[in-house]
C-alpha cells in the first residue's frame, strides 16, 4: 500500500460509491483506481462547478458522493458550493490535490495555493489537512462519516510532499 492506496481504502471503507473528477498530476493513480472499480460510478467532468452540481445530484438519488480535485478547481467552484451545495446541505467528501506547496515547479500554482484555506474559511467549509499517509484510511472514512451526519462538505488537502511520503507496512 502506498499514499494513494490509503485514500482509496478509506474511500471504500466510507462507502463512497459515486465520484466525480477533474484531474491532477498527483491524482493519476487514484483516478485510475477508481475509474477501475465496479463498485464505484466515476463521472470524469470538465468543470469542478459541474462536479459539485452532479455530486448534489447523485446524493438526491442515494449515493454517497466524493470528488477529487486540484486545489486550483476551487476557485472555480465558490458560486456552486455557496449557492447549492452548503445552502442546501449537502454531504459531499472533498479530496483535494493541494498544488503550489513546497516542492511545487509550476509557478501557475502558486496563487490559488495561498487562497485555497481562505476561501473554505470564507465558506464556512471545513478542510483537514492530511499529512501522514498512515492516518490516510481512518481520516478519509471518518471525514465522510462526519459530512453525512453533519450535511455538510468537508474537503482534505494533500500537498506535494504526501504523495512521496510511505506508508508503514
Ligand atoms: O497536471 C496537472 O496536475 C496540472 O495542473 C498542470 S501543471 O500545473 O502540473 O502543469
């Protein structure tokens, strides 16, 4: 197992059976992990904004959602996550590639990496930040067990560093 498979476990300890996607450099193995699963409906989108709408969707129709993106995405998605998805309360769980940390090369990255806290905070959406791949599983299942009983979304960032972090065997 390595800090990708965790995420994915936790996923499937969560029940998480319905995701959406924009993709990140750092989130290759998990997408392809989830575009593999049976089990798991994957909706690949254009726009984050899109995705959250569909998430809003798929919950309505009794799924348990998720999405997985960039931090960059965020910004994309400020009138969607106001407008739908907190004000009408719905549990979706954030996975959130957190570019433009240390050890980032794409000097493009940088801005909405200054922004990405700033802006949940001015959601009032809660994030955790996920820096130990061992805590990985536990965190993911729990941090959608918490958005469902809450009805709320709560995203986890993970920077640069944890994907080239190990995971005890
Ligand atoms: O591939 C990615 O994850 C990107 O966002 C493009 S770059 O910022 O890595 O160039």
């Amino acid at each position: 197992m390595d800090s990708t498979d965790v995420i994915y476990q936790g996923l499937k300890d969560a029940g998480i059976n319905f995701i959406v996607s924009v993709p990140c450099a750092n989130l290759k193995k998990l997408l392809n992990l989830v575009d593999e699963d049976p089990e798991i409906k994957h909706i690949p989108v254009t726009r984050e904004e899109e995705g959250f709408g569909i998430c809003a969707g798929a919950y309505m129709g009794g799924m348990k959602p998720a999405i997985l993106m960039q931090n960059s995405g965020l910004g994309n998605s400020v009138n969607v996550l106001a407008s739908l998805i907190k004000l009408y309360n719905f549990p979706i769980l954030i996975i959130i590639s957190h570019r433009g940390t240390l050890g980032e090369g794409v000097y493009g990255q940088v801005p909405m990496s200054k922004a990405t806290t700033k802006v949940f905070d001015s959601l009032d959406i809660r994030y955790i930040k996920v820096d130990n791949p061992n805590e990985s599983e536990k965190i993911v299942k729990q941090t959608w067990d918490l958005a469902y009983i809450s009805e709320e979304p709560i995203a986890l960032l993970f920077d640069i560093n944890y994907w080239k972090r190990s995971v005890d065997e």
